[in-house]
C-alpha cells in the first residue's frame, strides 16, 4: 500500500518529501538560505542530497502515507453520515515551500529564485496599512501556456481530501494586489489582471464541474462580480457584515440570490457575542431591529441565516454554543494567539443542540 501510494502521488510527494529533508539538514532554514547550487536545483546538487537524505526523505513520505490513509478514514467515515467536508484552499502559496522550490517558473522570481512582488490587499476600513502577506505571485503567462497544469494538479489534490473547496480570496483570479518585495507595508501597490475564467475552464475541461465556493469578501469591482456570476460558484456572505455601517448592504438577507452561502461569521471574525460588544452600538441597535431580536444575538443569527434564500448556512461552532470574543479563532493580520480555541466536551450539551436543530428543521 505504501509504494502505490508514493508511486501514484510521485509527482507532489518526491519534491515535497526532499525539500523537507533537505530543510531539516540545514537546521530548518528557509530555501532561500540554502546555498545555491541546491537552492536553484542544480543536477549535481539534487543527486548528491538525494543519497545523502534519502532516510529522512523517505521518514516524510511515510509520514504523509499515514496522514493520508488517516484522513481517508476519517472522510468516509463522514460521509458515511451524510457530512460534507469543506476544505479551505489559500489562493497563494507560501515563499518557503517546496511549491516554490520545485516549480519557480510557475511563480514571478528573479534568477536567484526570489520575489520581485508579492501579494497582499490595499489600506481599507479594517487595515490603514493594508495587509502585507509576502506570498510570491503566480506567472500567469507561463501558467497559462502549460494549460494550468500547477493548477489542476492542486484542485484536483484538494478533492481528493474535500468534498468542497472554498478557494480563498477569489477576487485575485480577477485582478491581483501586487506590492514590491521589499516593502514594509501595503500601503503602495498596483493591481494587475489575473486569468480570469481562462483558468476555470481550463479545470472545468480537465477535472469537469468542480464543487468550489467562492470566497469573494472585500472591497468587490463590477469585473469580479461578472466573473463570479460567470464561474457559477457560490459566493459567500457573512452576516456581521450585514449590520456593519462601514459594509455595503449586499450582505443584508433580503438581498441575497440563492447561489450563495451564508456564514453568521467566518473565522477571521469574531464571535456573535464578542461583535456584539466591540462594535458600534448604532450597529448592535441595527441588527436586533433587522432580526427582531431582544436577547441571545447568537441564535437570532443562526434563525436568521438559515431563514435566508442561500443554498447553504453555515454556522460557527463558537456561534452555536453562545462563547464571547475570547473564543475568536483568528485575528486577521497578527501573530500569535490564533488559532487555539477548540469545543471541548463540557461545551457540547442537549439544549444547546436541540435549539439547532429546531431552526434547522424550521427553515428546512
């Protein structure tokens, strides 16, 4: 089983499993510090740490072995329940990754294998910086020209594990937020054109229809709405933002169109309870006269997403169990202090379900 798998997924895992070999013989380093001859992928240079890390090599490969049939597992398991599973899939790809490594042409770099631009979004109402991600920007051209393989390679990986991708930040596949590489803020940028539906019927033609959510928050142009209404994919729409003065109003209910789908907040929100005491009281006061609601916020917005028109709700665990703001699972643009809040088995009890499971079937 272990060598049918390293032969069929040869073709991510060889180049995954030695460039984590290879980061681990120099003491963890990014790729960029390697010297050069490995780090530009030279011949001479693959071969010789090929022999040299092929323990440590084939220690990754056993490692994703295992975490794959794990998965596989877990998923049938799933869906032998009738649960779908969402995967989240970044738009970008990491600097230090054996994507970048492996594949440069397929990435705008200078001859050393580093970033001209990278990517990242402008200064808006949430961010007077804007938001500096440093990931490298795809080559589109090339991309193009070898018919998005890099691309249909990684979808077609994605639903292999997923049932449905939710491709983050989709406005970028219409026109992309380019910043130097030097830069230390977002501040100063230029937008440039993306691929647009090229790429999504080139996937279409390749892997068919492809079940993909649309992560079209933001600031959004008539050009990316045409390509959303054009793909087909549903959008999102997050009700926070429905009573936030600062958003426009396309995210209130009554203006929904069916293929969408509604979150009461994703996680770079903060929870129900936790907007309800950091945002503007002219906001709150909005939002409990637009549900009709007097108290326990967090449920009226689950009432209220799933009485909408969208195809999907999607609701929070934070959400569902009624948790404040220091449940929050991600604040956008810091460091540390993400990502730790789980459900623990205290949290899960009947009343909370039952009152789920009542709007559930209301709105079924």
């Amino acid at each position: 089983d272990y060598n049918d798998f390293c032969e069929k997924n040869s073709f991510w895992l060889d180049d995954f499993a030695l460039f984590m070999a290879i980061k681990d013989e120099h003491g963890g380093k990014a790729f960029s510090e390697w010297e050069s001859k490995i780090r530009l992928r030279e011949p001479i240079a693959l071969q010789k740490y090929r022999e040299k890390c092929k323990e440590q090599t084939d220690y990754y490969k056993m490692l994703q072995y295992l975490f794959f049939e794990q998965w596989g597992k877990l998923k049938a398991y799933a869906n032998g329940k009738g649960i779908k599973i969402i995967g989240d899939l970044p738009i970008y790809v990491a600097l230090d990754s054996a994507d970048v490594w492996s594949s440069p042409e397929q990435f705008m770099l200078d001859d050393d294998i580093r970033p001209i631009e990278v990517a990242g979004c402008p200064p808006d109402a949430f961010s007077e910086d804007g938001q500096l991600w440093g990931n490298p920007l795809y080559n589109w051209d090339y991309m193009k020209n070898d018919k998005y393989s890099w691309w249909v390679n990684r979808i077609r990986m994605a639903l292999q594990m997923y049932d449905v991708v939710r491709i983050d930040h989709f406005r970028g596949f219409d026109s992309y937020y380019c910043i130097k590489a030097d830069s230390d803020t977002a501040k100063e940028g230029v937008w440039r054109k993306g691929p647009g539906m090229d790429l999504f019927k080139a996937l279409k033609a390749q892997l068919g229809k492809v079940p993909i959510i649309a992560e079209d928050l933001g600031f959004l142009t008539d050009s990316v709405r045409k390509l959303l209404k054009q793909s087909k994919f549903p959008g999102m729409k997050v009700l926070q933002f429905a009573f936030d003065s600062r958003e426009e109003s396309d995210y209130l209910p009554h203006n929904y169109d069916k293929n969408c789908v509604v979150y009461t907040g994703t996680h770079d929100n903060d929870t129900v309870l936790g907007w309800q005491k950091t945002s503007k009281r002219s906001d709150v006061r909005f939002a409990k006269k637009y549900m009709n609601c007097t108290r326990d916020l967090n449920l009226a917005m689950i009432r209220c997403a799933h009485a909408s028109v969208a195809d999907t709700s999607i609701i929070t665990m934070q959400d569902i169990i009624g948790l404040g703001g220091e449940a929050r699972m991600n604040t956008p643009s810091t460091v540390g202090g993400n990502w730790q809040w789980r459900a623990l088995k205290k949290d899960i009890n009947s009343e909370t379900f039952e009152k789920l499971h009542y709007y559930t079937t209301l709105y079924a």
